[in-house]
C-alpha cells in the first residue's frame, strides 16, 4: 500500500504537463478571428514577449551574481548550504519558465476568446478557462517535478547515517529551492504590477477622464499597453508568486516533517513524503475539476460563478476525503489530527477566498456603499474605499489565527509545547491550501484573458453581442482574481509561519555543523542539539518578547512592510506620471490621433512601462533580501526571529487590506458603469474612476508583491543562517 502511494506523485506531474500541453494545442485550434483580431493580439503578444525579454536579461545578470557570491560563501567559506549555488538557478529558471508559458498561452488565447464569443458564451468560457488552466497546470507540474527531482538528487548523495538526522539535513538543503523562486516571484510581482498599472492609469486618466473616449479604443496610445499589462502583471506574476508558495510549502512541510519524526526512520521517511504524495493528489483532482467547469450559453453571473465553484469545490473536497487516506495510509502516528491539520488548511483557503469576494464583489455590500460614496465626490470615494479595505483584514486575520491553533493543536491533542507535531501540522495546512492551485490558478489565470478578450472585441468593432460575452466574462473574472489575491495571501502567512519553524530547524544543522553539539541553557541544563526541542532553542537565543533584540526585530519587520508598500506605490506613481506625460503629448502634437485617421506610437508607451518597470523593481527586491541579512549580522538569530514575526503579521494584514481596497474601488466604478448612480460620464462615475486609479497600484502591485515579500525574508534568514551564527554582533 505504502510504496504504491509514493506513485501518485510523479504520475500527478506527468498528468499535469500532459493536460496542460494538450488544453494548448485544442486552444491553438481554435479559430483566431479576423485581421484585425489577429493584429491586436500580435501587438499585444509581441509587447509582452518585449517585456519579458527585457526582464529575463536584468534577471539573469542579477542571478548570475548572487550565485557567484552563494559559491563563495558555500563552497570557499562553508557559511552556506553547498547546494544552494545551483538550486538557487533552479528555482529562478523553472519559475520565469512557468510565468513565459502563462504569457504565451494567455496572449495567444485572447483573440481566439474574442472570436468564440461572436457566437456562444459557452465556447468563449471554455477557451479562456481552459487556456488558464495551462498556467495552472505548468506551475503545479513544474513545481512538484522539481520538488521530487531535488530529493531524489540530494537523497541519493548523502551518506547514509543511522540517525534521524540525514533526512533533517536533506530537507533543510531542498529548501534552498525556494531562494530563487522566491526573488524571481518577487521581480515579476513588482516589475509586472508597475509596468501594468503604469499603463492603466495612463490610459484611464487621459483617455477615458480627459478625453472621453471608451477604455479600449484604439485611439488611446497606451491601449496596447494597458492590456499588455494585464499579462505581465495578473499572468506571469501571479504565476511565478504562486509557483514559489506552492514548492515553499511542500518543501516547509517536508523539513518540519523529518523535524517532528526523526526518531522513527520509516516514520519520518513517510513524514517527508506525505506533503508530496497529498500535493499529486490535489493535481489529480484540479484536473478533474477543471473537466467540471462548463456553463449554458445563457448562463448569467451567477450561472458562470457556479461554474467555476463547481470545479473548485469539487477539488477541495476530493483533497480533504484523499489526503486522509493518504495519511493513514503511511502509517503517521497521529494521522487523523495531521488530516485534520489539512482540512483545517483547506477550510481556511475557501473562507479567505470568500471574505474577499464579500468586501470585493459589487453583489454585496462593501463595494455598493463606496459607489454610493462616489456621488459626493472623489473624496469620500476615498475614504468610503479605505474603510472598507481597513475592515476587511478582519475575517482573514481571525481565520488564519484561528486555523493556526487548530492545525497545531489537532495533531499534538492541544499540547501547546509538542511542537514537532503541532508544527507539522500547520505546514501541512498550508500545504492543503495550496495543494488544488491548479484550478485555483486557472480560475485567476482565466481573468486577464478574459479581460483581454474584451479590450480585443471593443478594438475590432465586433458589436455589442460579443462585447456583452467579453464583458459577463470579464466581471467573473474581476471576482475570481480579487479571490486569487486573497487566496494567494492568506497562503502566503500559513506558508511562511512554516517556513519560520523551518530557520530553527536550519539553525540546528548550523549549530551541529560547526561542532556544537549541546546547547548551554544555564542552571546546570545542558541539552544535545540534535535532541534540542523548539522551546530550548528559544531559550538558548533568548527569544521572549522583553528582550531587546526581539522587540527591535518585530519592529524592524513591521517598518520593512511598510518601506516597501511605499517603495512599490511610488513606482507606480512615477512611471504612470510619464506615461501620462507621453499620452497627452501623443494628442497634443497628433490631432490626427483622436480623429482616428492616424494610429498612435504604441511602442513608445510599452517602452515607457517597460522601462519604468525594470528601474524601479530593484530597490524593493533589495530590501526584502537585506532585511533579514542586516538584522541577523546586528541583533543575531532572536533579532531575526523578531524581524520575519513583525514582517508576517503586519504585512499580511497590509496586504489584505490593499489589495481589498483596491478591488473594491475597481468594481463599484464598473457598479456604476452598469449604469447605476448616473452611469458612465456622471460625476459619480468620475469620482469611482479617480478612486479606482488611487486603487490600482493598491491591489496589481503592492498588495501582491508583499506575501511575496515575507516569504522572501523567511527563505532569506534560512539560507544566511549560518552567516549570523558565524558574524553576528550578538
């Protein structure tokens, strides 16, 4: 029984890359459209590609670098894990990989969306939907792919020992995956969120406010832009955040699990293993549920909502009905509490998802009574946003708090001090929140296409009909991407609590590494390190919330959230002021432009973005790696432990708060283009337009970028761990 559910996983991997290569080549079979269909959609494939391009060098240099100094370190000064060098380029190249393949197939399925849509909803639906899936497949695929190729690899070169602690070292060594994935994610979320909303506030603020002309005419220079945009910021960096969460958390789980079990080998092989085998069977079951979602051609709203539901939760429940299987099946000691750990993760994925449709979606609420707001003007738009964003954190944050006490608590009875168990199980809760991303991905993936389709419609006059399609498409996948945003954060906080157990656990191998073997703990107490439990660990370093060290790292940690919302906002605010700049100086000195008898320099404005984008992605992604390196050389390991506690907890409630806010403000102005509150060109319509802008770099940039952002520190303190024993000033 054991041994055939090793299988599941490689043939998950195999299942994802061949469905996802065959939902390529049905969407490539469909028919493309006219001309002028197929120009728009090549100038918007060849700007994107542009982008990629241009990005890809920048982050090739930057890696090639950091992995000469991580050879240095690793294999000259032996500060750092000797694997780390080469998957550290791994990580990178596997997750640009993933976001290069959502780009080209995203890019290529808009025209042919557009086009099914002349004729049937149903068919419009199944292309962008499916073409999504590709993305959520690849990352799925290449994810786990990579997972078990490295443990098989690093397993196989490891001298045998007799103790639990091989697996602890091997674990911990798979972790060094993630440091490139995670700074690769962390490019694409930044740069791809500023290119993207530098071209939408150009072409909202001066096309539709000023000039008065639809939001996809090609008569906007930034148009092409904006909707380039909506690729390299909802498709390859979504695809490349996700990518990172998904090996962090299985990787998290499997460290914690060789942790938790190591004095049973056969047992804490199984504890390895586990967070593998569940994740193949949530790729399984989001292929399943992706064959799920189908909807009628007079399906509304809530009809195509359902659809998408549908296959979600269809995945969702097969996950929680496996996983326990699975886990009984290997013979965990405690394998009820663990699958209840897991269930406790996935309940909490669809809540987090659900609060955020509540404060988001224009059915409900939060969002109505900002467009209402919108009538007294830009201002109290404003203000009625915030407060919304504000409020919103609430939900989340209880039921993160709450789903961390249950995913500790049910695998150790409610012993607050076993925590290998309690640890576990939180690692896996996050592991069963991620596990069914490839659906989950599609469903977010599916937006940008959709939207695109639309822009492509408007651009072709293909008449109101299909418009009506794009736009019921479109509206769906404003909701699913809102959701995928909360989604994406609320995994992040359970992926990077794990991660946070996993430094102690890399502190350990450091310790023993460098000779240490017992830890000094005063009053005659001496403890071997490998037996050291986590409250040892704490009070070796002294980590209580009095000490020094640790209140200036929480502190510390809270400001790095901040500094980099404020970084990434102002990037946003300077590349979209020069794309502004150039929109206005394209009508100004081309009258021709606006009377549509002269097309507009495209290319400048995707240079504009794609230029602004690349300068100013740096500085945020050197403060998320500094942080930790900084702190950790000052005020030592209980310093760092303080930094990524400070950054964890007010960046993910930053985070939801953005992001909420800013999709909040988005759908009361399309609320009110749908004619409510004077409709479009009101004054109320202005004010939403205004509030959307302010809301733009809020939830496409920020947001996002900051789950990214803890996660980073985490991976980043695990990986300099030994750079702090070894240099720090405490």
């Amino acid at each position: 029984m054991t041994s055939l559910l090793y299988w599941i996983a490689p043939l998950a991997v195999l299942a994802a890359l061949a469905c996802a290569g065959t939902f390529f080549v049905l969407m490539l079979r469909a028919d493309p459209g006219n001309q002028a269909m197929q120009r728009i959609g090549r100038l918007v494939r060849e700007g994107a590609m542009s982008y990629l391009s241009q990005q890809y060098r920048v982050m090739l240099v930057s890696f090639l670098g950091l992995a000469a100094v991580f050879a240095v370190l690793a294999w000259g000064l032996g500060l750092q894990n000797d694997w780390l060098p080469i998957t550290f380029l791994a990580g990178g190249l596997f997750s640009a990989l993933a976001g290069y393949v959502g780009m080209q197939t995203a890019t290529l399925a808009s025209p042919r969306t557009a086009q099914a849509a002349r004729t049937s909803l149903a068919a419009a639906l199944t292309i962008a939907f499916r073409s999504g899936a590709v993305m959520g497949l690849v990352v799925v695929g290449l994810g786990l792919a990579n997972v078990l190729f490295w443990f098989w690899l690093i397993d196989r070169v490891t001298p045998p020992s007799a103790d639990g602690a091989r697996l602890v070292m091997i674990t911990t060594s798979l972790l060094t995956f993630s440091v490139g994935a995670s700074l690769q994610a962390l490019f694409a979320r930044v740069g791809g969120g500023i290119y993207t909303k530098a071209a939408d506030v150009g072409a909202d603020l001066v096309g539709k406010v000023e000039t008065g002309i639809p939001e996809d005419d090609l008569r906007n220079p930034a148009v092409i832009a904006d909707n380039v945009g909506d690729n390299v910021g909802d498709v390859a960096g979504m695809g490349a955040d996700l990518f990172e969460s998904y090996c962090g958390s299985i990787l998290a789980a499997a460290a914690l699990g060789a942790a938790a079990f190591h004095a049973s080998p056969d047992v804490q092989r199984a504890a390895v293993l586990a967070p593998m085998i569940i994740a193949g069977c949530g790729v399984l079951l989001s292929i399943l549920g992706i064959f799920m979602v189908r909807s009628g051609d007079e399906a509304g709203q809530a009809g195509l909502l359902s659809a998408l539901g549908r296959g979600t939760l269809l995945a969702a429940i097969g996950l929680v009905a496996t996983a326990g299987l699975v886990l009984h099946g290997l013979g965990l000691p405690g394998a009820w509490g663990l699958w209840g750990a897991l269930a406790v993760g996935v309940a909490t994925g669809m809540i987090v998802g659900r609060s955020t449709e509540y404060a988001t979606s224009a059915r409900y609420r939060p969002t109505l009574r900002i467009a209402e707001r919108a009538t007294g003007g830009p201002a109290t738009a404003i203000i009625a946003g915030v407060g919304v964003g504000m409020l919103s954190t609430a939900i989340p944050v209880l039921t993160v708090g709450t789903a961390v006490l249950l995913a500790f608590g049910l695998p150790s009875g409610f012993d607050m001090t076993a925590a290998g168990a309690g640890l576990y199980g939180i690692a896996l809760a996050a592991v069963g929140m991620l596990a069914t991303l490839g659906i989950t991905l599609a469903c977010d993936a599916y937006g940008p296409i959709a939207d695109n389709a639309g822009g492509n419609v408007e651009m072709s006059g293909l008449g109101p009909e299909a418009r009506a399609r794009t736009d019921a498409l479109d509206a769906l996948g404003n909701t699913t991407a809102a959701t995928g945003k909360g989604f994406a954060i609320g995994s992040a906080a359970l992926t990077a609590l794990a991660l946070v157990a996993s430094y102690v656990e890399v502190i350990r191998i450091e310790l023993i590494e460098r000779g240490r073997q017992w830890l000094e703990l005063g009053q005659g107490r001496d403890i071997p390190v490998a037996e050291a439990s986590l409250g040892d660990f704490m009070l070796y370093f002294d980590v209580n919330l009095l000490a020094p060290q640790v209140l200036i790292g929480v502190l510390l940690g809270a400001m790095t959230a901040f500094v980099f919302t404020g970084l990434t906002v102002q990037a946003v605010g300077k590349a979209a002021a020069a794309m502004v700049d150039e929109v206005r100086r394209q009508f100004r000195e081309t009258p021709e432009i606006l009377a549509g008898t002269t097309p507009p320099d495209y290319a400048r404005c995707v240079t504009i973005s794609t230029i602004g984008a690349q300068r100013e992605m740096i500085a945020p992604a050197v403060i998320g790696i500094l942080a930790p390196i900084l702190t950790g050389l000052v005020l030592g390991v209980a310093g760092v432990i303080g930094l990524l506690i400070g950054g964890l907890s007010s960046g993910f409630a930053l985070a939801i708060f953005l992001s909420n806010a800013g999709g909040a403000w988005d759908n009361a102005k399309k609320h009110i283009e749908a004619g409510h509150f004077g409709g479009k060109n009101s004054a109320a319509w202005r004010a939403a337009v205004i509030g959307d802008t302010v809301g733009d770099p809020f939830k496409d940039t920020a947001g996002p970028s900051l789950n990214i952002l803890i996660k980073l520190m985490s991976i980043v303190a695990i990986m300099t761990a030994g750079i702090t024993l070894a240099w720090s000033l405490f």
